[in-house]
C-alpha cells in the first residue's frame, strides 16, 4: 500500500513536471544523467560504440551518440520504422519515458547483438534484423505490462 501511494506522488510530480514546459526537473535530470553516465554501457552509444552518449531509443531502452541517434531519424524518414529517438537532457520525460530508461540498458540489447553476431553490422541491417526486432516488442511488452 505504501508503495502505491509513492507511485501516485510521483505520477502527480512527473505531471506537474511536464505542464511547467521549462527546463528539465534537476532530479530528474540527475537520474537520467546517473542512469545514462553512470554505466559504462550507457556511457557509450550501442551503436558505433565510440562515441559519448546524448540520446535514448524509446523502444531498445538503449544510449546512443547524437551522430547515430539522427542515422536513427533518418531511417525513420525512410523506412517508418518505430524508432523513437529522444534527446535524454533536453527534452521532457513522462512517467511511461522514464520506466523505458529504468527497465532498459544498452548492456541487454549488446548482449543480443553479441549472441546474434550483429553488433558490425550498419546500422540499418542491425535494426532490421529479426532479433533486434524481436527484443524490441519483448522490451515494449515488459515496458506496458509492468511496475517497476
Ligand atoms: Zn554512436
């Protein structure tokens, strides 16, 4: 019961956080810069693997550089894929946002790479692939069906 009553304190906050539209809540932006810095698997994108990270993929729950997050929107452009590329301190985050961030990790989704072998090929195959697909609607069904 106790920890409902948390979750719906937050909720109210995350709601009153959005509708103030200035800039990003400082705990708020604490948290994601733990989340995104703090690692070293966030630290650095999923994706070139060089670069620091800025941006987060909704959908993978996954850290990428700014150079691959607009590869990213690009390929949105062109394919109508469901990548949803968000500027991690820049941008306003829902409750629903930042679950993603909590339940995700770049250190999942480099583990299917790694398994599936996938993780030098372009950026374009790799999220094309069925594996990358397939842990994508896993983490989104994980994401809709539950709590922390
Ligand atoms: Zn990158």
């Amino acid at each position: 019961m106790g920890v409902k009553r948390n979750d719906e304190q937050s909720v109210q906050s995350m709601e009153f956080i959005t509708s103030s539209q200035l800039e990003l809540h400082p705990t708020i932006a604490d948290w994601l810069t733990k989340h995104m810095t703090g690692n070293p698997f966030n630290k650095y994108c999923i994706d070139c693997k060089k670069r620091q990270t800025t941006h987060f993929l909704l959908w993978y729950g996954t850290f990428v550089c700014l150079e691959c997050a607009n590869l990213h929107q690009r390929l949105n452009d062109f394919q109508h894929s469901r990548v949803y590329v968000k500027h991690v301190l820049h941008e306003q985050w829902d409750d629903y946002q930042l679950r993603a961030v909590a339940l995700g990790g770049n250190k999942k989704l480099y583990e299917i790479f790694k398994e599936y072998d996938i993780g030098n090929l372009p950026t374009e195959e790799k999220y094309r692939h069925k594996c990358t697909k397939w842990y994508s609607k896993t983490f989104v069904a994980n994401l809709d069906n539950k709590g922390y």
